[in-house]
C-alpha cells in the first residue's frame, strides 16, 4: 500500500539505507571480523540477517530478549553487554543450553556478581565466558582499569568461568570535532593500555579488547587491536547526525505522524505523544522535519505533540508528516513494528521481536 495509508504515529524503515549503513560500518573497519555491532536499535530479525548477509558474524546485545533473537536468526557468537544478575543468570543458562553451539559471553565487573554467574553455571556443569567491563569515565557501569587485575585473576580461577577478555564502552565522549574526540578517548583508554600490559607481565595471553560504541566508533575503527561495537549506526538518527558529522551513515527510519489540530494560529497538533517517540531529550531534541525545519516542538504529552509555526494556515488536520527522531533506539522500542518502505510503497513489516522482556526463555 501507498505510505499515506498507514495509520500514524508509525515507523518507516528504507532497506536500502539500512544496507548502505552497514556497508559503511564494514569500509570504516576494513576488516568485518573487527566487528561486533550492538542489535538494541533496531531489535529485528531483518536487521541481524541484513548483516549476517554481509558477513558479520558477532554480536552484541543488552537483553536476554535481544540475545535470544539473535540465536533464532542464526547468529554463532553472542555478547550480552550486560552482567546478569538475579533470575537473568538462569535465563541465560538456559538460552544456552538450547543453542549449545552458539557462543555466548556476558559482562561481570564486580567478583559477587561474577561468583555468582560462575557458581550458577559450575552447579550445572557448564562454563559462562565473561569479558570485564571496564568504567572508563562514562560512570555508568564497570570497574576501573586500574582496579581489575585482581577480579581478572579470580574469574580465572573460577571453574565456571572462561575469561575472555576486556570490554570498555565510552559513550560519553560527545565531541563535534572529531580531533578533539580522538583526543578524549585516546586519553580515557590509558589505564586499559596499563592493565594489559600489567597482565601480559604477569604471563597472560594479551586479552580480547571491545571498545566503543557508536560515537566513538571512528576513532575505535582504526585501531587495529581491538573490536569495535557500533550500535545505532545501522538506522542513524538526527542527534548523531549532528554529534558525529565524520561518520557518512544515513538515518533509514522515518516517523510518519499527522497534523490533528490547529489549536491556535501559530500552532499546530500531531499525533506523537510519548508513547511514539523518545522524550527523554529537552522538547526541542525529539524530532526534526526535514520538510518543514521550521516547525518548532513547544509540548509534548502521551498523545500529542504541539509544534509552533510561522505558517499554520499552510497545514490542515490530516496532513501527514515525516520526522527523524533525534533518539532511534528507545523510539524503535516503542513500537511493535517498522513499515518498510520502497519509494512511496510499504512493501513489508519488520517485527520488533525484542522490544519484549521475553521471547521464549
């Protein structure tokens, strides 16, 4: 059907920008085993068999829900960037006891919660490999570097544990100039240098290395010693667009929403409550009009949207627009599916299967 069909608010989900953007990720690496690209934007079984069909084959996700699609889509290495905690280490047991032959990994930055995925898998005669999540400067998750050598020594003697290697997402570097980004992540990454060299002194193999995620991904790309894990790059949207001017990835999603009301006559009404789009940004960073740039975000409720114009009389309830939102992840996750759309015709529907908690483990 004709896109105008569609019912709003929805997702529009161009194919051919979404292979586009892949293949970028893979010519900015140059080396696809360099790759291991986080599945929590797009969370659909088309996006990881687009890339499997590009020949990457390792994966990063958040979720157990995530994890799981990637193991029914074929997927045969699994990072869950995650330290699972609670119910999680079963369900991850358990997700692996059903696909034994697909690698899977986990994150641990704390030797209780590593114990405790150890024990879990050691009790039921099986291994957990882990890769130490390390906080450098992002706050959010991790150990410091400097402080880790000891916990990468217990999860090696740990029976239930295979350690892998290192992993250090920094997100935080939100630099424009990409030479002063290259600078602040180069500079963040000194104590990891320091840690393995401070374990290969102490006779160990030189351990795996993740790093970045999507900001960072142009410095981490050309670097040589590492695996990169870019995440929002397959879709893009219109915050990295301006963040990351050096990266040539284009956004594949289009929200379609629709003019409802004219309530005053400088301002007009769309259907995109919270519920359609990501709000955590302030008001004026949740969705931009290519079309018509000048339309200016003033409110927002779960239901509506109030965009403020110099031109209302141009606009009458039911007129549909196109929007890129400045946040695709979490608005992906707000909706049950993507239209995919060939020139002006919704062509297919791309389920998103893990937007859910749970799929089937």
């Amino acid at each position: 059907m004709h896109y105008s069909q569609l019912d709003s608010p929805c997702l529009l989900v161009d194919p051919l920008v979404v292979k586009k953007n892949i293949n970028e990720m893979i010519r900015m690496i140059g080396d696809v085993n360099r790759l291991r690209p986080h599945i929590k934007t797009h969370k659909t079984a088309e996006g990881i068999q687009w890339m499997l069909k590009a020949g990457i084959h390792q994966f990063k996700c958040a979720t157990i829900a995530e994890a799981e699609l990637l193991a029914l889509n074929g997927a045969k290495d699994i990072l869950l960037a995650y330290q699972p905690v609670g119910p999680k280490i079963d369900r991850l047991f358990e997700l692996q006891k059903k696909y034994p032959k697909i690698k899977f990994a986990c994150l641990t930055d704390h030797l209780t919660a590593a114990r405790a995925i150890g024990d879990y898998f050691q009790q039921h005669a099986s291994k957990m490999s882990v890769y130490v999540d390390l906080n450098v400067g992002m706050n959010r998750t991790g150990i410091a570097p400097s402080d880790a050598f000891e916990l990468i020594l217990a999860l090696k003697n740990h029976e239930g544990l295979i350690f892998e290697g290192l992993h250090a997402y920094d997100g935080h570097h939100r630099h424009t100039d990409y030479n002063e980004k290259e600078k602040a992540c180069e500079k963040g990454f000194e104590p990891v240098y320091e840690l393995i060299s401070q374990l290969m002194a102490a006779g160990l193999h030189r351990p795996i290395l993740i790093a970045g995620g999507s900001p960072s991904f142009s410095v981490h790309c050309k670097k040589t010693d590492r695996i990169c894990s870019p995440g929002t790059n397959i879709f893009w949207d219109h915050g990295y667009t301006g963040l990351c001017p050096e990266q040539d990835f284009e956004p594949a999603v289009r929200i379609l929403t629709r003019v409802i009301s004219l309530p005053a006559s400088n301002k007009i009404c769309i259907d995109l409550g919270h519920k359609a789009v990501a709000s955590e940004n302030e008001i004026s960073k949740r969705i931009f009009f290519p079309s018509h740039a000048h339309l200016k975000p003033v409110s927002q409720s779960e239901e509506h949207m109030v965009l403020e114009t110099n031109a209302a009389d141009a606009f009458k309830p039911g007129d549909v627009l196109m929007g890129i939102p400045y946040h695709i992840c979490p608005t992906v996750a707000l909706h049950e599916s993507l239209y995919e759309i060939n020139g002006d015709i919704a062509t297919g529907e791309w389920k998103v299967l893990a937007r859910k908690r749970k799929i089937h483990l």
